[in-house]
C-alpha cells in the first residue's frame, strides 16, 4: 500500500512541469553559452598547437573538447525530457555512452592537471631536468591518449545498462531493470571512480602543491629588478596563476558534481530499502524523482563554465601558457 501511494505522490501535475521545464532551461543556457564558448577556447589553442605549448594547455584542450562533445548530445537529452526520447533502443544506448564518456574524459582531465601541477613542484627540486623532459615529451601524449581510452573503459556498462522505459505517457532513455547487486555495484562504481577517488587525488595533490610552493618561497627570497627590465620573479607568478586558475576548475568540479552523486548515494540507499524498510524506500524514491534530472542538468554547468574560468583567470591566457 505504501509503495503505492509513493508510486502516486509525484504523479502530479506541478511536480511533472518541475521535473522537465526546470532541467530544460538549464541544459538550453548550457547549450547557447557553453558550446560556442568551449569551441572558441577549441580553436584558440589549437592554432598554437605548434608553437611549443605547455602540457597544462594541452589538457585544457582536452577539457574543452569533452566539455564541447557533452554539449553536443544536450539537446538530444533535452528534447527527451520535454517530449519523450523516439530515437530508438539503439541512439539511447549509444548517445548516453557517448556522453558518459566525454564526461568521464573531463574528470580525469581535471584530476590529470592537479597531478601535473604537483608534479612540477617536484621536477624544479630535480638536478638533471633535460632527462626528465625528455621522458615528459614521450608519456604526455600517450598520457592524453590514456585518458580516453580509460574514460571509455569507465563509461563502458552505460551501453550494457541504458534502455527504454514508459513513464506517464512518455518512453524515457534511462537504466533498465537489473538485480540489485548489479545497480548497487554499478552506482558505486560511478561514485569512487568518477567523485571520490579524482577529488582525493586532486586535494592530497594540492595539499603537497601549497606545501611545496610555500616551502620554496620561504627559501627565497624576491629578487627586484631595474625599473628598465622585469621581475626576475616573473616565472614565480606565471606558476602562481596556473595554480588558481587549475584550482579553480577543480572546486567548479567539485560544487557541480556534489549533487549527481548524492543521487547516486540516494540511488543505492533506495534499492537496499525497498524491501525491508519500504517507508524510507519511499521517501527517498520520491525526492529523487524530483531532483534527479535538475542534478544532472547542473552538472551540465560545469562544462560551460571551464572556459569562462579561463578568462577570468587572465587577460592573456596563451602567453601564460607558453611560457613554463
């Protein structure tokens, strides 16, 4: 009786317009805004990919690429919730792999740029740097060929999993019905590999990070030019705004993807419940009938917001970025 009455608690018609008009207009402010701004980024860097970029740079364009192909399949999601999804069994498996992916892509991306900036601290403390360079320039492109395939890797049960179900009149790409152990381990696979795990690595990375930098300048101190000539402490602040603007990205990441996740938590709470605690089993399935696609279209936000980051960071992003 319980399960049925929380089957209708949400059948309303309020809560139905809130649960599509709301992530609607997110993920149409996504598209407008974030799409031509991600390939604008696209373009700016990649017109100086032979000029020697930084490795830092490079990652930003693949953050830009993932955040770009995400958007592209929005408006495929978009038109599902308001409409219902009529592209087929086949478009929903693939097209929500495909956005798995590219997502899966800008964590790793993001948490790769953490690792990076903390590797740089401990290669200036290295004496023989022309070896170490040489060993950077081999790995960083298989480094960046890994990401993809290891975010493909990580994507890959959104294919096995994603099906279509009717909901109020509506076929909707969503999971298909499977055991229990099946959702609990998939949805905590989501959680350790695509949150917990990047976020740890990101702080303890820039924990050393701070440690790192605040050590250095204790142990020196700023040199003062000529009026005629720059700092000679001029490489200090290049290093010291690549530092905030990655930081930056990395709390977007953090405040944006919160929300997905504790649905996920949600999600696994709920399957374990629906048997033995059928009340708490409907509370939850309640709310996350409400929240769960606004939680997805915020997380949308972050691949629009990364390259507006990029200009808040600095006026002159691309000579930052060359010089290293």
């Amino acid at each position: 009786m319980e399960l049925g009455l929380c089957s209708n608690s949400t059948s309303n018609s309020t809560t139905v317009v809130s649960q599509k008009i709301t992530p609607a207009v997110v993920l149409g402010l996504c598209c407008l805004v974030g799409l031509p701004s991600n390939i604008a980024v696209i373009v700016s860097i990649a017109r100086e990919w032979n000029r020697n970029l930084s490795f830092t740079l490079k990652l930003m364009l693949n953050l830009a690429v993932s955040d770009a192909l995400t958007l592209c399949l929005a408006p495929f999601v978009l038109y599902g919730i308001l409409f219902g999804w009529k592209l087929g069994l086949w478009s929903c498996k693939f097209l929500f792999f495909l956005g798995h992916w590219s997502l899966y892509v800008g964590v790793l991306t993001v948490t790769s740029m953490s690792v990076h900036r903390y590797h740089n601290v401990i290669k200036s403390r290295v004496t023989n740097r022309r070896i170490l360079q040489r060993l950077e320039r081999r790995h960083r492109c298989l480094q960046l060929i890994g990401i993809w395939i290891l975010a493909f890797a990580f994507a890959l049960p959104v294919y096995f999993f994603q099906g279509l179900k009717d909901k109020n009149g509506f076929q909707i790409c969503t999971w298909i019905t499977m055991s229990q152990f099946v959702k609990v381990t998939v949805l905590l696979f989501e959680i350790l590999l695509g949150f917990i795990i990047p976020f740890l690595t990101m702080l303890t990375s820039y924990l050393w990070l701070h440690k790192g930098l605040s050590q250095k300048a204790n142990n020196s101190g700023v040199t003062t030019a000529p009026q005629n000539q720059e700092p000679r402490n001029q490489g200090t602040n290049i290093r010291t705004y690549k530092k905030r603007l990655v930081i930056r990205i990395v709390v977007a990441f953090f405040v944006f993807w919160t929300p997905v996740h504790i649905i996920n938590v949600i999600d696994i709470v709920t399957t374990l419940t629906e048997i033995s605690h059928p009340d708490v089993h409907c509370q939850l399935k309640s709310f996350r009938r409400v929240y769960s696609v606004t939680s997805k279209a915020l997380a949308l936000l972050n691949c629009c917001l990364n390259p507006f980051l990029y200009a808040m960071s600095s006026g002159n992003l691309m000579k930052c970025f060359r010089i290293r």
